[in-house]
C-alpha cells in the first residue's frame, strides 16, 4: 500500500486497502505528494485525473474520412 507525503507541509497519509496514489492531486495545504511504499523508497506513480485535457483529433478524422471517400468517388467516376 505505502503512504503519501507532502513536499511542502511534510504531511503523511496512509493509504487505505483499494486506494492508489494517484487518486490524490495534492495536499490539503495545495503541496505536492510524493508516494512512498511500505519500505520508506519514494516512487513515481501516474495520476489517474490528469488535469491535461484529451487532445481533439476529430479535425484529422473528418479529413481523412474526407480523402478516403472522395478517393474512392473519384475512382468510381474515373473508371
């Protein structure tokens, strides 16, 4: 399981059966967490909410639903 820890107020939490690090944003003070496992090692973890926002692709799929349907028009019309 291991704990969390606060880069600015020092602050642990335990975490609980089931919960993952990257469950948590940050601190209640708004400082950085760190995880740490049962051993006292710091370890990276990947957030599960990100804040970054899902690149939009939908342009570049309507452009090539766009090209593949005109090239198959245009093979139908020139053959």
């Amino acid at each position: 399981m291991g704990y969390l820890k606060c880069k600015s107020c020092g602050g642990r939490y335990d975490l609980l059966l089931g919960e993952l690090p990257g469950e948590f944003e940050s601190c209640q003070c708004g400082g950085k967490l760190e995880f740490y496992d049962n051993h006292g090692h710091k370890r990276g973890y990947p957030p599960i909410y990100p804040n970054v926002e899902p690149k939009n692709n939908s342009l570049l799929v309507k452009l090539v639903i766009f090209l593949v349907v005109a090239y198959a028009v245009f093979q139908v019309v020139a053959g």
